[in-house]
C-alpha cells in the first residue's frame, strides 16, 4: 500500500469512528465531499499542512499518524511542491507532527483558553503516575467526586485528574485483601469505567484500553454491577471501530447474565440494552433495534430508577432520549419527531445527559434538513455544557450548517465560539 493509501485509509478509520460524513470533513477543512472520497482512497494527495488540518480535526493522535505517514512523508513532500532531500522529508515530519500535538490540544473535548492543558489518554493510561495505596473511603470519594465532574461535564478537570486517580486506586488494590481487595477492584473498575467514557467523548482509541482495564478489575471485584458497567464501555469502543454487531452481542449476553429483579443489576441491564439498540441500529438492524428498545423501555417502567449510581440512568426519558438516536441512525428521523416533542430534557437529573439528549434532537433535525431547529438544539447543547459542544462530532455538525445551503443567523458566531471554525 502506498503512502497516500495509507494515509487514507487512516482518515477513513478516524472518520468512521467518529461518525461523520465525507461532507462533514470536507465542510471542516475546505474540501468537496468528493475530494474528500479521493483522499480517502489513495487518489488524491495532500500537502503536509492539509494533512494536519485534517488529523486534528479528526483527533488523529500522533502515534497513529507516525504508523501511516512517516514511511511516506517523501510523498507527502512531493505532492507539496516537489522531490525534497532526505533532511528536509526529516523536518517536515517533525513539523507535521508537533503540528497535529499543538492542534489536536486545541481541539480536545473542553479545550480553551481558559480551561487547563487536556491530557493525552493514549498516552496517560500507559505512563500512569506513581500511586501510593489510600484509605478506601477516601478513593471511594474521590472517584465520587470525579463521576460528578463527568456528569457536570468538566471534562478538561476530569482529565488532569483521572491517572492520578487510576494509580491510587490501583496502588490500593494491590495492598488489599479479602473484602477489602474487592472493593478496590470495584474502585479500580469504576475509575476506568470514566477513563473509557471520557476517551469515547474525545473519539480517542484510548477507550479500548480504558474498557479492556475495567472489565477486567470488574470481574475481579466479582459484583455484578461493575461488570454491567465496564462491558458497556467496552461495547461503545467496539461500534465506534465499526464493529456494531459485535457490540451487540456483547451487550445482550452481558444484559442476559444480569439478575432484572434486583434494581441496581436490572438498572445496568436496562442501560446495556439502550446502548445495544443504539449499536444495532448504527449497524441498520432494524429488527435487532427496536427489539431492544421496547425491551429497554419495559424495564425502565417495572422499576424505578436508581439515582446517582450510573451515568446513564434507566428512566424512561433516557429511554426516549434512545429512541430518538436509534431512529435517526436507523435513517427515520421522521418518527423521533413526536418522541422529542414529549421528551422533558430539563428534568433530566445531569447537565451531560440534557446535553447529550439535545445532541440527539440537533442529529435528528439535521437529517431531516432543518437547519434552523438544529441550531436551536445545538444552543441547548451550548447552554446546557459548554464544553460537550466542543466535542469533534458537534463541530462537524456546526460546520455543516455553516456551510449548508440554509443560512441561519448566528451560526458563524456560535462555530467560532465553539471552536468549529477560527475565531
């Protein structure tokens, strides 16, 4: 495979995972959906600055740049201008991807001007900091306290302190018996369990990683709830890769080997089937989805939710919030459109999840072409948690509207404002 082939299909695999369109990339970075198609397939080389553009908006980390492009970087020279030396090809490698760290750090979940320096998941779940072991209740409440940063979406926050985190509860771990040693485990657990939500937010493979690390300190712990948990982050990794049928099968034996009577297990069961209607109908099982919606939704009205265990909750507005994601990605927008109207996204119990629900509304409104009723989803969004409507999937969706064929007020100001376009 040659270098613009490889390169291609990287930005193929990143698109694809993130979930965007050739015309939402190609909106982003001043290209045409079939320019964009060309790249993709090795027809169409790019200069190193294009390529730069397009890694960092695509959150390309410069690890999986380094695998595709060095070996190539000649090439990419000479689509630029020309056959180059050797030590020019040397130091337009480094210029690309000191490029791609200084621009991806600004275009991580919650980055700005006046939020701290994000942190690298792939990179920080491989160098954890030195942990010294600490009481359990202590862990216990800092892991508490970083859930509610989750659910506040301080994700930046969230960030600086997840492998601190993860180090001390796996230092405690390591010094614990008996009992003891199972909640560690089930600290451990849940500390990934946010290391894998927080890296899905940022489109970052690292949530391969985060998953595998908690389902496997949740087996461990041997609580049922914590396996629930881990499993469904490992399946969220799965469908971003483009693997939804194995997401699905995953999540439905998982779901299977919970006990439903009991609220807390039934309540990860319940989230665990909503995740795999989702990933059904990203994969177009129609059948597959709707199933495990209406079987979701069956759950959710036998018992009552439990409050602030989980980061999804098993209530029937989430349920709907679900259905209008599943509809949409199963290409019927048209009949989420009665279910957004009932939904009441502001008793939602967490600004991340209001957040996510008028995330679901704007994908909606945008497949069926309102332009306008997008918009106002996405400034529910901004309201809501500022930070989530920095995620790479919303830029695209601001850039899209900004350069679709419908102009709306306020769109130019609202994209610089959330980084989707320079300000």
């Amino acid at each position: 495979m040659g270098a613009d082939a490889e390169i291609g299909a990287l930005l193929r695999g990143a698109r694809c995972s993130a979930r965007l369109t050739q015309a939402q990339v190609g909106a982003a970075c001043g290209y045409s959906p079939s320019a964009v198609s060309r790249i993709e397939s090795g027809q169409m080389g790019v200069d190193y600055p294009t390529l730069l553009k397009l890694a960092a908006f695509l959150r390309i980390t410069p690890d999986q740049l380094r695998a595709s492009a060095v070996p190539g970087m000649t090439n990419i020279a000479t689509v630029a201008g020309g056959c180059r030396s050797d030590e020019e090809d040397e130091v337009r490698r480094r210029e690309l991807l000191t490029g791609v760290v200084a621009a991806g750090a600004t275009a991580v979940v919650g980055a700005g001007p006046a939020t701290a320096a994000p942190v690298d998941l792939d990179v920080a779940l491989f160098r954890l900091p030195q942990g010294e072991p600490v009481p359990l209740p202590r862990l216990v409440g800092q892991i508490a306290t970083a859930r509610r940063d989750y659910c506040a979406t301080q994700y930046a926050r969230l960030g600086q302190v997840l492998p601190a985190l993860i180090a001390a509860a796996a230092a405690t771990r390591d010094v614990s018996k008996g009992r003891s040693r199972d909640e560690a485990n089930l600290a451990l657990a849940r500390s990934y369990v946010l290391a894998a939500e927080l890296a899905n937010k940022q489109h970052s493979d690292a949530a391969w990683v985060a998953a595998d690390r908690a389902l496997a300190a949740a087996r461990s712990s041997g609580i049922p709830v914590a396996v629930g948990e881990a499993s469904r982050q490992l399946a969220i990794a799965m469908r971003r890769s483009g693997r939804p049928t194995s997401a699905v099968s995953l999540l439905t034996k998982e779901a299977a080997d919970l006990d439903p009577s009991y609220d807390q297990t039934g309540a990860v069961r319940t989230t665990l089937l909503l995740t795999g209607a989702y990933s059904a109908a990203t994969g177009r099982d129609r059948t597959t989805a709707l199933a495990l919606m209406e079987e979701a939704g069956q759950e959710a009205d036998r018992r009552p939710a439990v409050p602030g265990l989980f980061t999804v909750e098993a209530t029937r507005a989430q349920v709907d919030a679900y259905r209008i994601s599943v509809l949409t990605a199963l290409g019927t927008p048209d009949e989420g459109v009665d279910v957004a109207a009932r939904l009441d996204v502001d008793h939602m119990p967490t600004a991340e999840r209001r957040a996510r629900a008028w995330t679901d509304i704007a994908r909606m409104w945008n497949a069926l072409g309102d332009a306008p009723q997008t918009f106002a989803a996405l400034q529910r969004v901004e309201q809501e948690a500022p930070q989530e409507v920095r995620r790479p999937a919303l830029r695209a969706l601001t850039t899209g509207l900004l350069y679709g064929p419908t102009r709306v007020a306020g769109v130019r100001e609202f994209a610089a404002r959330t980084g989707a376009v320079a300000s």
